[in-house]
C-alpha cells in the first residue's frame, strides 16, 4: 500500500496494530479521523491517554476500574458471599448486562493455557484461594468459557479450594460448548447463571 503522506502511514500503521483492525480498515478510520474537526481527534487521543495512564484494577477482583475498589466491590447492596469467577472485564459485562446476579465478581486474567504458555502462576488464583481461605465466601461460581483452557482452569481452582467449606458451582450449559460468555445472549447466559449446577457434577459427567 502506497502512502502519499508519511504521517498518514504512521497512523495507517498504528491503528492496525488494533485486533480486528487490517490495513485498509485502518486507512478508512484515519481518513475518516481527517474529515471530522479537529476538536473530535483531540477528544478521542485525550480519552485514550487519560484511559491508559488512569485506569486502576480493582484491588479486591481485579476488574478494570476507575478506583482502588471497583462500584461492584464498593456497593453495599451485593452479595459478598457469592464470588462469579470469570477471565476477563468483557465476561463481567456480559453477565452485569443480564441483570441476574448480585454477587461480586473475581476476574482471573485469563485461562490456563500451556500451548500460549499461560499457567497459574500468571493468573489471579492465588487472591481467589486466599478469599475462601477465610471463610466468608459460600459460593463460588465458574463462569469461564465451556472450552478445554476453561474447563482445565475450573478444575485446577476446585483441587485449590475443595478442602474448605465453599459450594463450587458452575453456569448451567446453556451455552454452547465452545462458546465465549461476551458472545452469548443476555437471556441464555442469565438463565445459566440462574439455574447453575454443582462443579463436581459437571466434570464427572463429562
């Protein structure tokens, strides 16, 4: 792709590096950056820097957030008890936008995953464990992705935690295996967390 502008290649080149993104959809969304007044590229370039330089992750899940402790964590209305273990902030959206769940939330980082090189060390189990390590925690929910990276790190944190006394459930198989939660429908996806089984039920039938 030749570039009449060595500053349009620039950014040509920097927006492809987004997922998704290949290079003539980026050249199309830098053009059309160009078209709009200049106060509307100065809004989006601030946003972004203020993201990347503001943006915190809770202390207590590790969401994404604009505080120390996130607005789930803080409300005092959620069920402390109930943790939904999750990979990633997209996850959470998912099952918040159902409207189905007033437990808190505990967000891994990702999956176990030795082909990418991922183990648990590189996830936040440790924090989850230490939680039901004191004993305030009932319920654990798995909400990770019905594929074999979500089924192996389930099982990894239930060796983890099944000594203390916590309920391990996991979302009903409503959604397809395979399926990554952010995908699914909000009323697929609250009808599984609603009518979630036991953990140890759903492994040993597989």
């Amino acid at each position: 792709m030749e570039f009449s502008s060595k500053l349009l290649e620039k950014a040509v080149n920097e927006m492809s590096q987004l997922p998704g993104i290949g290079k003539r959809t980026a050249l199309r969304l830098v053009l059309h950056l160009l078209k709009q007044p200049k106060e509307q590229t100065t809004f989006l370039s601030q946003a972004l820097t203020n993201m990347r330089e503001e943006v915190q992750f809770c202390e207590s899940c590790h969401n994404i957030s604009d505080a120390a402790i996130c607005d789930i964590c803080s409300n005092a209305k959620r069920d402390r008890q109930i943790i939904c273990v999750v990979e990633d902030i997209r996850d959470v959206m998912a099952i918040e936008n159902t409207g189905q769940f007033r437990g808190i939330y505990h967000v891994l980082g990702g999956k176990i995953s030795p082909i990418d090189g991922v183990g648990p060390s590189q996830l936040n189990i440790n924090s989850l464990v230490d939680k039901v390590k004191l004993g305030e925690v009932k319920e654990i929910i798995f909400a990770l992705s019905s594929t074999m990276e979500g089924d192996t790190t389930n099982f990894y944190i239930f060796r983890q935690i099944q000594d203390f006394d916590v309920v391990t459930t996991t979302i009903a198989r409503g959604i397809s295996v395979g399926d990554e939660l952010e995908y699914a429908d909000e009323v697929t996806l609250g009808r599984s967390i609603l009518q979630r089984v036991p953990f140890e039920k759903s492994f040993k039938n597989n």
